[in-house]
C-alpha cells in the first residue's frame, strides 16, 4: 500500500510547552481538577489529529540514525548540499556539554554515538576546527578512542576505509541457505535483526569502499586523530578465547569465540581457490540474500517500516550493482525520505514512525477519558483498513498453522505484524463497542494473537518461540538483541484483551500466560519492561491485565506488585524510572518524575486500589498541576525501548495519551 502525503504536526502545538495550565481555585476538588485536565488533553489530542483522523507523532532516537542517513547518501552520491545546514543545526542542537553524543538525552555521552555523528558533521563540510567538533575529539580520546567502537560504528566506518573490514566480526552469507530446522538460520534471529542482518551479509561479502568527499576511500586519515594509535586498526572486537574460558568456562560465549578464527579462515581460504565450489555457493547465498530482500520490500519501498533494514537495504542492493536510479532502489530511497522531519530543530530521520500505535492509544485515552463520538469511529476505521490479512510474512515459520489477522506498528509493514499492537487494538475495539468481540476483524486478531503463544505461556513481538538467547553471546551481538522472547509486558497486554474479550475458549491460553507471569514477577514484586522503560511500564502492564482476568488484590502476586509500586512513587506524587534501571537493578523505579511513567504507575494502581487512597491522589494531582497551558505534559526524558542498554526511543505522544487514560480510569473510578 502507498503512503499517502500527511501533513506534519505543527511544531509550536506538539513540542514542548512550558506555560502552565490555568492555575485551580483553592478548594476544588482533586476530581474536578482531574476532569478540566482530561478536557484539554482531549482538546489537544484533536488539534494534533491528523486530516483523515488518525494520529501519529515524531518518533525520536539518537544522532546515529540520521547520520547513518548521510553515510547513505554520500556513499550513493546523492546530493545533501540542500539538507546541510538543517543537518548540522540538528547534530550540534543534540550535543551534550562535554562534547558528546549518546543514545538518549538522559543518559551520558558514549563514544559510539559521537564518533558516528562526527564523521556525519565531517562529510558536510564541518571543519575538525570547529570548536564544537574539538569538544567532541576530546570526548572520545578520552574515554578510549576509537578503539571502543561498536560493531555497527565498525561497519559505518569501514564503508569508507576508516575501518579494516577484517577487524569487523564476521557472518557468512551461506547462513541465508540453512533451512529453518537447521541449528543456525537467519529465522532463529528476531524478526529486527533478520532484516538488518539479511542486507548485511551482502556488504560483508562485497565489503564496499565508498569515497569520501576527498575523493579518497582507503588510507584515509580522516579520523586519525580520533585513535589513541591509528597505526593499530585492526584491533578484535572478541576478548581471547582463554580470557572468555577463564570468566565464563565452556559456554555459548567460549564456542563463538573459538569459532570465529574458523568464520574467517573459511572466507580466506575461498578467496584464495578462487573460482571453485565454495565460490559457486557464496555467488548462490549472495543472490538469494538479494531475492530475499527484494521480497519483503513493500509496494512503497519501504522493508519492515524501520530504518535500519532500510538503509542496509539500499547499501546492500547498491553495492550489490544497482544504481540509485533502479525501479527498486528507487522506491526505496522515497521511502526512507517519508522519514525525514525538517523544523526549526533541523533536518533529522525517525528511526520508525508509530501511526498505529498512536492511534489505538491515543482513542484508549479518550474512551477511558469518556470522550466517544463519532470521530473516534473514524480513527477505528483507519486502523481497520491496515489490518495484514495477507497470508505471508515472517512469522509463519514459526507459527505455519496461523492464520493471518494481527497490525503492524507503522504505515506499511506487511511482513510484520506484532503481537502487541494487536493487542492494544483488540483492548481499543472492545472498549469502544463492547460488542465488537463477534466482528470478523476482532474475531481475528485474537485467533493469530493466539496463535502466537509461546511454549513457556508467554507472549513475544513477532515471532513463536524465538527464544534462544545464547545467539546474544555471537561476537556480532554486542546489542544482545538477535532473540525474540517472551516479555511479561507484551503478555501483560496480550491478557489485558483476552480478559476484556471474556470468552470460554481461550481459558486455557489465559491460564498459561497468567503461569508464565508469576514464574517472571521479579523479588521485589514487579514486571521487566522490555518495551517501555521499564520495571513501572512492565509492572502496569501486568496488573491492568491480572485485574482483567479476574486475579484478585489479595493473591500474592498483585499485592506485591502493588506494594512495590507504592514504594517507588516519588516525593513530589510522580513517578519515573531512569534508563540506567536496564543494567542496574538498584535503580528499578527510580528516576525523576515523568508524566508516561506516573501514569502507568496509576494504573497499575487503580486496577487494585480506590481512588481515595493517598498514593492515587498524590499521582493524579501531580499531573494536574504538571499540565501545560496546550493540555499536554513536558518531558524531555526518553520512555520508550528499543533495545535495552542500547537504544531508546522518545515517543512524543506517550506524554499525552498515558496520562489521560489514567486521568480518565481515576474519574470512573472516583464515582463508583
């Protein structure tokens, strides 16, 4: 399907606004206070409303992503003279204090992030002069050099000889040739880094060299400076193996690094036979990547509405022959274009964009709120009309007996529909007609997210039983991100629905996934969030959904959960979870207050306590008072996951719609 053009947001409506709301006379009611505040979040959530009635917000992540954009373009000689200054504004406007660049704007620079959006600066003409780019410099030397690259930085930079393609670690293209039953297959890797991956192994197979706007591509000394020793590139990504045996004995970890000297001694020997079996099956693996990738590439260009497998996409498929000018490319580079924003905060690219997840959500907000008329129809119909009942995509490899029925995340994404958007939708149909269990679009997004049930009684993103984790001990992994598994709070939302939809057959499925939510609560009482940051999100998840299925305050379970959540609410009434809470335990709940992550504390606590008690009130007069004079709420923090521990999103609408659902469950709540 084609995107059709959508205007954009105005800036001055969506971004952050400072003024306060109306000040509340002195004796009204919290209940009161709380109803004015959903209304003009409800008037917000319609000035922002897109003409055809659905919502979607700019989906923020960190400088890699658009400078991973210029790498693309210079590497296909694509002009970015006309999008240089907005660029450069864009980059210098995220830059840390020390100099830096990181994954989030409430986390530490790192040298990954700064190192890749410098070069970006480079390559559009910024001088190493520069005052801002010496700050940079100086952050990086500082903290190790380039030596402490990532392995994507690794890849970036090896496209254009800054980096030795040796000291990249290596996957073979054959692996695209190994049958789904086999041990190793790109299936057995998450449906993300499947379709990063897939454009991969052409690259390392062809390993590019592209020039830089010198006109130069090998011995460049462009980044020099940026080495501790740049006489000593070729550095190893993957400890020795008698390092790894000593700290983790024979493990997953041991076995792929004592296999890797094997990966790369099979890639010599077939470049030195030359014209021999080994090359005829690495010409065959090569080719089927390529088919591979031209199948799932969507009617607009797009592959799985994200950027990553996008970009690798056009660079795999460049590289591989094809000229920017080619039918396919082409689409594709229209594409990505969709994702580009250009404001007064400069010219930057989404790393996805979230249509209809910010539509589902933002009509649960009004619904709770009690804001139903018939534009919300409207909104339902839009989302009606990009349900995938194509029967293909990835997940039948796992789940071949499934019969298609759930939503993507994004516009156009056919392949991959995700079992937590289903879910949302499920929840938002029935609360909008309860009825709606009998429809035939209902009646099938619960069958396929059914369908979708992992064996431990969970519930995962994309795929069935995409679980084994070990793959994130691959020296490629250092996101330790190429599995799929079960996260308490997709199966959270998954329960959520199913207890809405209350219907008979599905007990059985119900029970499984209430199993696997006790055998995954943690000590201190809560759920891991995978999807929303982190400990706060995962554990209202979970007991929005516990309530729904009927699991009472007095079971363990929920009144240790809810215990926890008292325990972490902030002295100010608010709730926040910092990102450090990912890889640091003695952070779970604790952060500066957020209006996303109050509000999902709020739930979690009203599915079980009255809206009297004390810790409700304190939540709820916190957002009031925190309201902006547009109706919304400020937050600069990032709430949102990617991958934990190495990328993080900033979703400008959970700010919003969170909060007015959980203003609107407090007003039901406070009349019963």
């Amino acid at each position: 399907m084609l995107l059709e053009s959508v205007p954009p947001v105005p800036p001055t409506i969506l971004h952050r606004d400072r003024h306060a709301p109306p000040p509340a006379a002195p004796d009204e009611a919290l209940e009161d206070r709380a109803r004015a505040a959903a209304l003009r979040a409800r008037d917000f959530a319609y000035r922002i409303r897109k003409a055809d009635g659905h919502w979607c917000a700019e989906l923020e992540s960190n400088t890699t992503v658009t400078a991973e954009y210029v790498f693309m373009r210079q590497a296909l000689g694509l002009e970015l003279r006309t999008r240089r200054d907005g660029l450069v504004r864009y980059f210098f406007g995220q830059q840390k204090a020390d100099g830096s660049w990181g994954l989030a704007t409430n986390l530490a620079g790192d040298v990954s992030s700064t190192a890749e959006t410098y070069l970006a600066l480079r390559i559009l003409g910024v001088s190493v002069d520069d005052p801002r780019m010496k700050d940079a410099e100086r952050f990086v030397l500082v903290h190790g050099g380039l030596e402490k690259m990532r392995v994507f930085t690794r890849i970036n930079l090896a496209i254009f000889g800054l980096f030795p393609w040796e000291a990249v670690p290596t996957m073979l293209p054959e692996l695209i040739l190994c049958p789904p039953s086999s041990p190793a297959n790109i299936y057995a890797l998450s449906s993300w880094a499947r379709g990063t991956m897939v454009p991969l192994l052409v690259l390392f197979h062809l390993k590019p060299l592209y020039a830089l706007p010198n006109g130069r591509s090998l011995e460049n000394d462009w980044l020099d400076h940026l080495w501790l020793d740049p006489e000593k590139k070729r550095i190893p990504y993957s400890e020795p193996l008698m390092s790894v045996l000593r700290a983790t004995g024979a493990s997953w970890k041991a076995f792929f690094t004592a296999t890797d000297p094997l990966l790369r001694g099979y890639e010599a020997l077939r470049e030195q036979l030359g014209r021999t079996p080994l090359a005829a099956l690495r010409e065959r693996a090569v080719r089927r990547c390529e088919e591979w990738i031209l199948e799932r590439q969507e009617e607009g260009g797009d592959w799985a509405g994200i950027f990553p497998p996008m970009v690798n996409g056009v660079l795999a498929l460049h590289a591989n022959g094809r000229k920017p000018d080619d039918r396919r490319l082409a689409l594709a580079l229209e594409a990505i274009e969709r994702f580009t924003v250009d404001d007064e905060q400069g010219f930057r690219v989404e790393p996805c964009q979230s249509p209809v997840w910010d539509t589902i959500l933002m009509m649960v907000g009004l619904i709770d709120a009690g804001f139903v008329d018939e534009r919300l129809a409207i909104a339902r119909a839009w989302i009606t009309k990009l349900q995938v009942l194509c029967d293909r995509g990835d997940w039948k490899v796992s789940n071949p007996e499934g019969r298609p029925g759930g939503w993507s995340f994004e516009y156009c994404n056919t392949w991959y529909p995700d079992v937590d958007d289903t879910a949302a939708i499920v929840t938002g149909f029935l609360k909008h007609d309860p009825a709606s269990g009998s429809t035939e679009e209902v009646r099938r997004a619960v069958e396929w997210m059914v369908s979708m049930q992992n064996d431990d009684g969970g519930w995962a993103a994309f795929d069935k039983n995409n679980d084994k984790i070990f793959l994130n001990d691959l020296p490629f992994s250092d996101m330790a991100s190429l599995s799929d598994p079960s996260t308490p709070d997709i199966a959270g939302r998954v329960l959520e629905a199913l207890g809405l939809l209350d219907d008979e057959r599905y007990r059985d499925v119900c029970a499984r996934g209430i199993a696997y939510l006790r055998a995954t609560q943690e000590p201190e009482g809560s759920w891991f969030g995978r999807w929303g940051v982190n400990y706060v999100y995962g554990t209202s998840n979970v007991l929005c959904a516990l309530s729904r299925q009927r699991i009472g305050g007095g079971d363990p379970m929920t009144a240790r959960a809810v215990a926890w959540l008292r325990s972490v609410q902030n002295a100010d009434g608010g709730w926040g979870e910092c990102l450090e809470s990912y890889g640091n335990r003695a952070l779970m709940g604790k952060g500066r207050s957020t209006a996303s992550q109050t509000a999902w504390a709020l739930m979690g606590l009203l599915a079980y306590v009255p809206a009297q008690d004390p810790a409700i009130e304190r939540g709820i007069a916190w957002l009031v008072a925190t309201q902006n004079a547009a109706g919304s709420w400020n937050e600069e923090e990032f709430t949102g996951t990617g991958f934990p521990n190495h990328f993080y999103l900033r979703y400008n609408l959970y700010r919003h719609y969170f909060p007015l659902m959980a203003l609107g469950r407090y007003s039901a709540a406070a009349q019963r």
